[in-house]
C-alpha cells in the first residue's frame, strides 16, 4: 500500500478547471442535478433481457423450463420495457435540453416509443426467425440453426440493428447508437443504426463490415466479412467541417451477394440478384444482375 | 418508475404463437423440459478457468504463489472438466434428438471425449510453448514471452483454436463453434474450429482474419491483420442453398508469411517457405518459396 | 454430476514436468514467490475508474450528481492511482528480474512515474477534448459531443492509447501494451503504444486499424477502418529471428486524411495536408498536399 | 504476498490422513463422486426466492410492477420448486445410503413431495396472512401490516417455519432443519422443524425463544422473546447417549400468551386462554384460563 | 434438470386469487403501479455507507487512503443521502396513500428530511464518539477503542439505533425500523427506534436485549445481555385488539447500570445512579442510587 | 433522481474537524498512510475457506468431488493462510504503533503465527471432529453427524472459537474478536476467544450464551441456550474506569452439563460431572457431582 500522498487536491482542483472551461466553451454550465445520459451499461444489460424474451429457449437462462417460458418471458419483457423507457426518456430530455426546447411531453413521448416497440415484438421475431435461416443457408459451415443462433457474429449483429433501427426511427438516436456499438464491440460488424435492411439478411465472418447511416439494403442479401457500404466523399461547409445527413451511402436491391473486402462508395445502385466480388472497388451503380470482379471492373463499369 | 401498462399478456401470446408456428415448421414441438444447448456464459468460464490451469503463473489467479500451484491446477482442471463434459453432454444429446437418435450411450462418450482431452493437456501445452515462442520471435515489438502470453491477440486465439479443434474433431462441434466465437470477439480473428494447424503459430495484430473450415496450415507459419483464407465459390444445390462440407479452404505449407490483407480462396496449395505479400489476391496454387507480390501476380501466376 | 475419475493426479504430474521443462529452459526456476506480471483483469478495471475521473458527468457512475462531482474524482483518482502504481512497480521488479538488475529502487522509480501521470491528467483531459472535438466534426453522422465519447470505438482507443503512450514511454511497457489490448479487443483498432500521436485526432468506425510502433502522426490527422500504418519489412538476425526496435512505420504530418483500408507502409513520410484514398498502397513518401488515390498512384508515385 | 512456503504438501496430507481415519470409523470410505448433501447456501437463496414468489409486491424484487406481477411469480416459483426438488433429492439419496436402502425410486419421491408443496402454496398463502394479522394485532408498536411483514422477525421465522415443517413431515428433515436454521441465524428464534403450530402465530421481539421437536401449539398463541418450549429430562440409553424421538416437549393450546424469558419444560399441557408471567417456570400442566406469574406459582402449581 | 411439469399455471392463477382475496379485504386494491414500500436491501446498503463516511478509516474501505479521506467521505454521502431520500419519500408516499391524504408535498418533505441529518452527521459522530468511550471503559476486555468499534455488537446496535431514531422522529417510522431490525438480526440487539437513549450508552455482549418504543434513557447507562425494558401491560380494546402508542416503558436515569438478564416493566423510574442485579425482575420504580439484586428485591421494594 | 444539493461541502469539513478533534484527543494524528486495521468482511471470507478446508465434502463447494479434494484443500488452505498472514501482520502493526513500539520484526513474527496455526490444523480437525459427535449424541433430536456439522449453530461457534483461540493465544487479540463476533452474529453465542475450552464441547440451541474471557471448560460439558459463564463484579479503577485482565470467569471441570437459562458467575469452579439446572443463579463454587437446581438452590449453596 503506496505511503506517498498524490497531492490529489490539487490535481482534483485543475480537472475541475479543465472541465468547467470546457462546459463554458460548450454551453454546458450547470449549478446542479445528475447525469442525463443515457448508460451504455444498463443498455448492454438490457439487451440481454430482450434477446433472451424474444428466443427464450436458446438465449434465454440455460435453467429455463419449457413449463415457464411464458413467465419468463413475460416478466423479462416488463424488465426490459421498463429499463428501455427510463433510458428513452434520458435522452428526450437530453435533446431538448441541448435545444432548448422547454415542453416537458417526454415522458408521454417515451411510453408512446416503447408500446409500439413492445407491440412490435412478436413481428420482429418472425423478422429475426427470416434472418436466422438465411444464415443456415447462407453458410456452408452451418450445421444447425441453433448453432447459427448462438455462435453467428453476424447473426448477434442484425438482431442488435433491427432494435437500434427501430430507436433511431423514432428520435432516440443515441439509444440506438448505443446499441449498435455494443454489438460493433463484439462482433467487429459495424452498421449504423440508420440503415435499412430488408428481410433475410445475413453477413458471415463479418469483422470489417461498416455499413453506413443511410444505406438502403433489400431483400435476401449476403455479405461476407469487411465489406463497406460506406459514402465517396464528405461535403465541408464552409468552416471546413462536413456537412451531416445527406444520403450518401449505397441502395443495394434484392438477392445481392457482396463477398469480402468488397468496398460500395457513394449513393450508387447494386441491381438486383448482382454478384459483387472481393476486393471489388465500386463507386458507380450496375444494374441488376451485374456479376463484378476485380478482373471485369478494370475496363468498366465506372468511368 | 412506469405508471403504465404494457398489455404484456397480449404481447406473450403474441410471441408464443410466433414461437409455436416457428417450432412447427422445424419440428420443434415439446411439451416439457428444459434448455438443451450448450451454453456461451458458461463455456466462456471454463476456458477461462483452462487458461489458468495450462499457464498457471501467467494466466492464473494474480494472487497464486508457486507452492500451491499443482493445487490450483488439480482443482481448477477438476472444475473445468467437469464443467466441458456437461457441455459436450448436452450437445450429444441435442445432436441425437435432431437426428431421431434414440440410442442413449451419450453419458459414456461424453466421459471418453473428456478423458481424452483431460490426457492431452500436457501435450498442449507444449504445443501451446511452441506458439508463445513463434508470437516472440515473430515481433519485433514483443519484448518477452510473457508479454505474448499475457497481450496477443494472436496468442489468445491459437490457444483457443487448439482447444476447439479438438472438440470439433471429436464430434462436438457445437462446443468447438462456441470457443473459436468467444476467441472471435474477444480478437476479431476468425477460425473455423475444423482448420488444421501444424506447431509455431502465429498471427500479428490479427483483426480481420479468417480461417475457413477445410484449411490446412503447417508448421511456423506467420500471418498478419485481415489475412483470408477462404472458400472460392460456394456451389449451390437444387434449391439454391449452398452445399455443406467439401473441401474448400487453401492448404498452406510449412514456413510460409502471408502479409496483411492478402486473401486466398479456393483448395489451392501455398508451396512451402512461400512469402505472400500484402493485399494480394491468391485464387490458384504456387510453388515452393514463392515470393508473390501484388506487382508481380499481376502478370501471373493465375489464369 | 460426473461419477468417474479423471486421473487428475497423473495429468497435474504431468504438467508440472511440462512446466518445469519450459521454466529450465528459459531460465524461470524458482523455488517459491507468487505470480508477479501486471494483471489484465486489474488494469482493466483502473482503465475505467480512470474514464470516469477524466469524464466523471458522461463516463462516470449513472447516479453521479454534480455536487459531488470533486468528490468522486478525488476518490476515483486515488483508487486508480495506487492501482497503477502496484502494476508499473511489478512490471519494473519483473524487468529487473529478468534483466539480471539487483537494485532495488523500483518503489521510488514507481512513485514517480505515477506522480508525473497524475499530474499530467489536467492537460490530458484537454488533449482528449480536442479529440472528442475532432470526431464530432469528423463525422456527418455525429449529432452531439456526448454521442461522440460514449458511443465511438474510436474516441474511445484514443483515451486508452493516450494513457499507454505515457506508459510506454516511462519504461512500463508491459502496462502500456495491456491497455492498448484492451482497446484493440473492445474496438478492433490496434495501436502500438509505442505510436506517437498529434492533436486532434480521429478514427473513423475503426476496425481493423493497426498504426505500429514507431508510427508518428501530426495533428489533425483523420483514418478510417482498417488503415495500416505498418512495416515494410522485417529484417531478420542471423538466427531467422527479427530485428527488434528499428524506427520502421510511417510518419503522417499534420491535417491528413487516410480513407478506409488503405496501407502505408515503411518509414516513409505522408507530407501535411495529403489525403490517401480508400485501399491505396503506399510504399514511399509523397509530399504535401498530394491526393494519392488507387488511379493514381498506378503509374506512380512509388517506383 | 507472503516469500514463503507453508509446507503445504505435509499439511495437505495430513488433513487428508485425518478425514480418512474419520471416514474409516464412520463407514464413509468413497472412491469416487461428490458432494451428496443439501447445500444451506443454495436453500437460502431459494427461500428468498419463494418468499418473493408468496408475497410479491412486498418481498418480491424493488422493482416488480403490478402488470407483471403474475410472470415474476410464475418463473420464480419455477426456479424456487426446480431447486428445492434438486436438494431434496440429494437429501434422500443420502438419507438411503447411510441406511444401506437400494431401492432407487428418490427422484418420483422427490417429485411428488415438491409437486404437492407447490400445490399447498395457495393455502399457505393464506395461513401466513393470518399470521401477519396476528402479529399486526398482537404489537402496539405496529402500524401497518407492511411494516409487520418487512420488519418483524417473528413473521420471518413463521413463514420459513410453515415452510420448513412440510419438509419435515415428508421425510426431507435435513433440508426442513437447515431452514429452520437459517431463519434462527436471522432472528434468534429457533423453533424445530418438527414442531406443530397453529393459526395465526406471533413471536414478539423474539431473540432467544426456543421450541422444541415435538411441542404442539393451537391457534391464536401468543409469545414473547426468550420463551422457552423445551424438554425436561434427557433420558439416557445404556452408553449414556441420550434418546432419540420421543414426546418431550410442552403443548399449548388455543389463545394462550407466555410472556418474555417464560421455561416451559417437559410434555405438560398449557390450557386454552391461559397466560403465562415472564420468567416464569412451568413444569406442570396447567387448567385452561390459568394466569401463572413468579408470584402465584411459588406456591404452586407444580409439586 | 426436472422432466415433469409442475402445473404452474394452476398455482399462479390460484395464488393471484390469495392475494386478491387479501387485497379486497385490505382495501389494497390496484390496476397498475410498482413496489411501493422501503427496501430492506437497499437501507442496508445504504447504512453501510454511512457507517463508513462516519468512521471513514475504521469502518470504510479497507484501502481507503488518509489522502483521500475527504473525497471518499463526500461521495459516499451523497450516495447515502440521495438513497435514504428514496426511501424516505417512498414512505411518505405509501403512508399518504394508506391515510387517503390526497396532498402531494412528499418530495420538499422527503428532502428536508434528508437535508436535516445530513446537517446533524458532524454532531452524530460526536455522539458515537462516545458511545464508543463508553465500550472502551466499561468492558475489562476491551483493549482498544478500535477493538471496540470493529467488534462490538453493542456499538453495531448503537450507531444504528442512533440514525433509526432521528427517522422515527420525524416520521418515516418504517425507514427507521427496517434500520433497527438490520441491527437486531445483527446483534440480537432489539431497540425500538422510539426509544430515547442519552450520551456514552454501552450495551455488553447484548444478545436478547429488548428496549421498547417509549423506553427513555439517561446518560451514561451500561446494559448488559438478555437486559428487557418493556411493557407490563397491555390493555387491549374492546375487540381485544392491543391498543397501540402509549408511554408504557420504564425511564432508566443517568449513571443506572443494568446487569444481564433483569427485566424492568412498565412506566416506572430507576433512579440515577442506580444499580440493578442480574436477573432481577423489577415492575416498580425505585430512587436514586439504589441497589436492587435477588436477594434484596423478594423483600421489596415492588408490592 | 434528486435536484436539490445537500451543501455538501460544509457538511464534509465539519465531518472532518471532528474527526480530527477525536483524533487529537486520542493521539492518532497522521498524515499519510492507509487503513491499518483487519477486515471483519475479509476475514468472514478467510473463515469460509477455512472451514471448507477442514471440512472439505461438507463445508466446502458443492460442486467438490471426491478426486480433487485434496488439490482443492491444499489451493484453498493457501489462500486461506496467506490472508490470514496479512491480516495478522496488520494487527502486529497496529499495535506496535499504538504503543510506541519502533521494532520491525512483525513480518517474521506472522508468518511464525500462521506457519504454527497451518501445522495444528490436522490436529484441530480431529479437536472438532470430537465436538462433532459430541453434539450428535447429546442432541436427541440430531439424526446424523452431517446434519449436526451442517446446521448446528452450536458447532459453528466452536470451530471459529477454536480458531479464534489460536489467535488470541499468539497475540492477535483483534482478529480473535473479530472471528468470535463472527460467530456470535451468525449464532447468538458469544465466547470470548480467550476462553479455554476442553474436549467433545456442545452447546444446544445457543441464542444467548455469554462466556467470559477468563473462563476455563473442561472435557465433556454441554450447555445450553442462554447461560452465562460471566464475571461476578467489575473492580474499578481510581478514575471508575473498570479494571481489564484479572481472572473473573468460572471454572467448569469435565462431565459437566449447564441447562438452558443458568448463570454462573465469578472465579468459582462447578465441580466434575455437575448438573446445575435450567435457570439457576450460581454464584459459589460446588464440588464434583453436584445437582443444583433453582429449588434446592434457594437453602444453599451459596451464603
């Protein structure tokens, strides 16, 4: 045990200078009251509880009963909901207090945010089902679906996005933000929760994968690992820092098959039913049933 | 805390329903029991507990003291083999339900399946010796063996592919798939449980790597970051769903580098002492003490 | 609960002659003592009591209030503080040990590395505001500060690469290369502690970034996922083993912009204000201003 | 942390030569298995369980809501029957191989046992709320039937009383006797498993109140700290080793009080309506309505 | 793990009917909301708190360091007060809702509460200070006043009674007793919060002490075990329910001292100075300095 | 979450001033430095492990098997010791202090108690295997020497009195008391470490007993609930103060057995094979084989 003293009083005095000239700097001075974030902590945990309700067999309590499922999940959801609204309404009143916007509906806001997600549960588990089986036959390597459900990064990947899609729909976008990022934590996949993704989509391997805030993905894609579906370039205003929410990330059509390391740059068009290959360095939109390789994209198809 | 209701009963019906209809279509249906799937959360405990006792003064508890460290290995071992024959027991069983198996030797082979493991442990190890001292002389950095024990990722995910590739070759490949995740997303280095690899491993840096089932790797090879070595084509069957299980991942020979970003697909062979450099794209066999650059493949070697 | 025994006594046996082969032939005999390398598991934990000390209202506790804002960085500081200094004083008596060194001035040489840390944190906070800064108007999809130091993986390897770069360069490597694993597994980006970096910093989405030893970047540099900044070559000593030490990665000077997967590689120079396009491979240096993109950089820079 | 070595190795096998020498005069030599008894860590974690599952929104979790009030109880009365089945298993399992009992029919016993526990919870329900009337009723101090429930320790050893004596009269004494004793750790009350009580039970304060094995109490009693219901005479068998089994404690009958620090010894009857004074020492029985104090009884009414 | 089914539902839907039943029968009845009383679990932790912002260096964190005595203090006092807050205003608003008080001033009333024994804490140490004197002079087996407050229940019993009764004066009776029972299942040690004790109060070994809710003592009063002051009477009204709150404990004045096992009841006086023996039962006041044993009390003084 | 602030500052700085006032008056002024006093929750834990260690298939695990007992008590006997090391080392250095004492030896000094404590445990184990059956066969409702080990809280306060013992004999009077009031929170029985006590010792129930310091108990005694082995009177001292260290406790020889509520109190002895009865108050030494019983206590013995 260290006998020396820090001096701690002093450098506890010069932290709180550099924080108050930063609040100052940032228009963030406050007298009192507590931390208005929301918690990436409580987020993380709270997630567990909703993956856990809504496949309780398989990532619920490895205890779990058949004979209790409903209990289960049925007390696990309230847990949920309930952790859920208490972090929406962290950030609605965050929000307008960086707006300055003075109504006080935020508590009606969040309890409207979360019963249309709960409402939407049961329809979002037949999504996440559609997504489970095109990972099975996606992969040559899968040997059940239940392994795909309890191993598959790029399977945790998309039921984590298709709840931070629904938050970032709403106006909760750094819940969602939130979300997205624990799961790019664990699986290296990272898809900003703006993105839209249709039905069937599964991503293999997936460490390396971005896909960017306002790509537009169909039906039955496949992707496989560190493939970008990112933006071509970034417009700066005039004091030089660039410009945010135009769309500018790719629209890729139904039944697109995109293999690794493949990078789609720009508000561009994948036909539909195209096979992109690896490595393929794409900035322009191809029509359906393209089949682009590095050996064909030399002579074409972008000028 | 939330004044209202949810309508939970309704959303539990909801999603039992979807649960019921799924379990219909894939023959699912139980009236009773419990959770029948290996589970992560614990798996993730018992390697860590293996960890220790193969390395106990590097990856043990901080407070073990070198008299009591066959205690700790005695004890630790005890818990973690019990805890993997509960595991791979579990998988047995749900691999003869899937099946229709009725047979019930699943007790008897898990037991055969741990003692052998349990046997080859001392022999691990020295494989295991064999890695931390390729991870040593293979970086420049690295300034100990300890560091490479106790910082590579590259380190941490050999240790755990050795250890899944022994489940998987036993027929416990849920358990084996379990492990290489774990290693997966504490790394970002993916592989595949089936891939072979001979002594004196090693990955530098290692985000993005991926080792495909069917790989063959042999001695004192070296890879860097985002290094693929993957399948070329997945033939698909009637239905379109992609075929499971032939050989498809590259074979590399002894002694050979790949540098980083290099991807070789398809069952090609990398001849021995062979040198891949960075980023280049490999889809056919080269000879013994190749040395293949993106400058130079681009004239050959493949068609 | 398993009925059989595992001839646990013969395995343990048998480890400890594996261990105790290992140990005689890297001279690690010892007859008693305890484990005495720096902990993961520890620094992990002071990692984040320190997040919280710097950013105590958005990394600290959920219920932390502003009155006892001062109270808690206070206490936080000195908890983290004598961690540290019990992780650098083993590593500075497990480098004396391993050196041969018989003085034993470790505690002293401990105090004062810690003391100059502490310190330093008031100016560490601001270096990382300006970090926060740089992402928030680095990226179009930011929509607040906050957002940016909760949610990015690449603020957050900042923080962490900020804190093991003052390690590094006081003599505990060791502790500086754990929290810069830590970093690498939480977020897939890869610094080498040893990396000098300049103001301002950024890293977009991040993974598979590796910026390696003796890279030295500028101030106001942005990168995106999966840029190299690494080694050409690795000369290796008459024995086949690789050189240790040589200053071998890539300076990038003040205001360049890196896009995602590029590779730059070698102890080259990228001149002040240059932007290197997506998947560009740059072996030599090029000078201020220049726009390096995969067109062009075909018919040179690099001979 | 401690240079030097305790010499464990003697130690350990020393141990061991004791407990094998114990083992050896008791009849327990094992080659094999584990521990085969109840587990008092894992009793009380489901005591609390199912203390929580019987009154939910006041000794269920802080967060419970009304809603979901019917899943928590539903899941957790899960967990609780699913544990207790497992320890009573144990216990039977034990109970025979210490009797030299082969039959194998412990896991249908422990089932129906649990099975028709869990149908009696209702009516148990409804027994305890009479005794927290009584308790309500019975203390001037107190001011809801809230505070009664949460505060008072007579409540709490009642409640894992009525659950312990089910125990006991089924056969599982050893799993009835270790919830007995936790509840006397908690409170101070020690009331045998075995004891019978009637309706609407109170036990103020309570430290120190003892009732023994085979007392039978009637409705409506009332008792205060340090009472004691207990044997008058241990009657030895020929090695001076006291009997096991017999009636030997008192039986009080419908709404009697026994104020504090009151001996009652031996199978004596307490007459309906009777109160008996503080300290006094009764080894007689007495007629209903009795009013015993230290006073009257000097002169009787024993002999 | 359990095949059979427990016919769960059948319990669940029978025990919602208990409670409903109980609820009519109390007036109970609720559509929705959450737990509305104090937590035993969370007072506990919170008086862990407090008893270490109180004796930071003996009763805080063992690796607290005086440098950051100050710190730690602070902050853990606003965690304690901001929880004790909770608790209180949730008694506040469950007693309103029990009285049908429709006013809603629980919030200011709540925070006054807090904000008065917050301002009260410097002289409460005082208090304790000695409380602990008083162990220290009064055990001759005491050997330091370290000993004393580390070890003894009597001092456990007295900081928490201490804070208990500032709570039960103003009115959150039920934050006050859950303190007072965490004491007593502690200590055994049973003090109602209502009790009035004055300075440099001593306890000794103190299991099966009961002071009662009107109990009023002087200064320098030393008990010992097993001591009651209780009521005598309890006049029950006309349903032969007890009648609750009125002064019916005895006053015990300055300098008494009470050896183990003596009962005093009733509203009576034991004068200053006084003495009384082990085991006396006392029902009758006496003046100062007197010296009440066995022997001496059959003679008098009480008729 | 609380809006107001609690002004805490002032109240930190008053809290300060009187602890520095308290520490003035008792000569415990420092600057620097940490915590110096043992841990009553470290040492629960230590007492854990030991207990577990002595008793490996009944206190220790539940999941322990037969195979790996004796690796699991020598790694738990390790960590049990070594903490025990510190805490003692801690308490030899909190008490040179606080008498003046400038010698250094302490560390030797503890390891020479704990290396002395680990060579008796194999002999303390068969000490407590005696009181083990000591309590079966003077319990008549005991059914097995499991279940008394198990759950006896007489059994638990005599292994950690045994322990305690040792310590209070070597000089390490505070962890003594602290194990002693361990025991005495989780039983109601309160020996004070420095009793001696003799073989195959019972204590039935428990709630209340109090023996003294000084008090000495020879083989074979049982006693039950609520007896007291205490001191007679309390010398003072010029000041009031009570004098600390005379002999003051009884004597109790071989054979003997106390029931339920007895008190005996001064340096008297209750001669071999004494019975004294439930209740009495014995204040005079008896010869051997006495039995004393409240009525014929009343004509004698004592004066």
């Amino acid at each position: 045990m260290q006998q020396v003293n820090w001096q701690l009083d002093g450098i506890v005095t010069q932290l709180r200078a550099t924080r108050e000239q930063w609040r100052a700097q940032n228009g963030r001075e406050r007298e009192k009251g507590c931390r208005e974030l929301p918690s990436r902590h409580r987020i993380r945990e709270t997630l567990e509880l909703l993956s856990g309700a809504i496949f309780p067999m398989r990532l619920g309590p490895s205890d779990l009963r058949k004979e209790s499922e409903d209990f289960y999940v049925g007390h696990t959801l309230d847990r949920a909901l309930n952790a859920l609204h208490e972090e929406v309404l962290l950030e609605l009143r965050y929000m307008a207090r960086l707006n300055g916007d003075k109504t006080s509906e935020h508590q009606a806001a969040a309890t409207q945010i979360i019963q249309r997600f709960a409402d939407d549960l049961p329809s979002l588990r037949q999504r996440l089902d559609g997504d489970v089986m095109a990972a099975y036959y996606g992969d040559p390597a899968a040997r059940s679906v239940d392994e795909v459900l309890l191993c598959y990064p790029g399977v945790h990947a998309v039921i984590y996005h298709r709840i931070a899609h629904y938050f970032y729909q709403v106006g909760a976008g750094l819940v969602a933000r939130i979300i997205a990022e624990l799961a790019h934590s664990d699986t290296g996949i990272d898809i900003h929760p703006g993105a839209q993704i249709g039905e069937g989509f599964f991503i293999d391997h997936g460490t390396g994968v971005v896909i960017g805030e306002t790509a537009i993905i169909g039906n039955r894609v496949r992707l496989y690992q560190a493939v970008t579906l990112g933006a071509k370039r970034f417009p700066a205003d005039e004091k030089g820092h660039l410009e945010k929410g135009l769309p500018r990330h790719p629209i890729v059509e139904d039944d697109v098959v995109i293999y690794a390391g493949a990078t789609i740059l720009g508000r561009i068009t994948v036909g539909q039913g195209s096979v992109i290959g690896g490595n393929v360095w794409l900035t322009c939109s191809v029509p359906a049933k393209s089949n682009i390789t590095q050996a064909n994209i030399q002579s074409g198809p972008c000028p």
